[in-house]
C-alpha cells in the first residue's frame, strides 16, 4: 500500500456564521445573502422538524400539548391602555388620521 493514500485529510468544518461575517466585512453581499438564506433556512427546518415530532407524539402516544412554549396574547377589551413612553417622549401619529384628502376626478 501507499503511504500517501492511506493519509487523509480531515474535513475542516466551515462556520457558516464566520462565512457570513466575512462576507459582509469583504462587501461581498451575494455571498452572505446566500449564507443567511442557508442558515436562515437550516434553523426553519430545524423547528418544523420538532414540531412534526411533537405532533407526532400528541396524536399518536397521546402526550398532552406543551403549552409553554405556546405564545399567548392579553387581549383583554376592556383594559385602559397606559402610556408607556418616559422623558415627554411624544407617541407617533399618522399625518393621514387627521388630515382626508380629497381626490379630484
């Protein structure tokens, strides 16, 4: 045998978040549009994954939903809403609210 066929060269593992950086601070906006379409892509793929999993098992070993990590809204009608805003900080207001245009035909 070969001495220099037997030897291989690890693989190196490439960061794809390294990759991205790197793109950016080079101005290569092509290249890190595609790499945070990948990653972008990878961590969706991950989540549906779970969730499949997680439906999996509520439907067929009869696991109770985790709803912790269920999202919920306060949605409550009849709460005041309180001003949230510090230091005299003015709330945005859409010029269109107060003024109608009229449109001529």
């Amino acid at each position: 045998m070969n001495d220099e066929a037997e030897v291989m060269e690890p693989e190196v593992e490439v960061n794809p978040m390294q990759t991205f950086v790197d793109d950016i601070l080079t101005k290569n906006f092509a290249g890190a549009q595609t790499t945070f379409n990948d990653m972008l892509g990878n961590k969706l793929s991950d989540a549906l994954d779970a969730e499949k999993v997680a439906l999996a098992q509520q439907v067929y070993n009869g696991e109770e939903p985790d709803d912790e990590e269920q999202m919920e809204l306060d949605l409550d009608p009849d709460e005041e809403y309180e001003d949230d805003l510090e230091d005299g900080a003015e709330e945005y207001t859409s010029d269109t609210d107060e003024e109608e245009t009229e449109v001529e035909d």
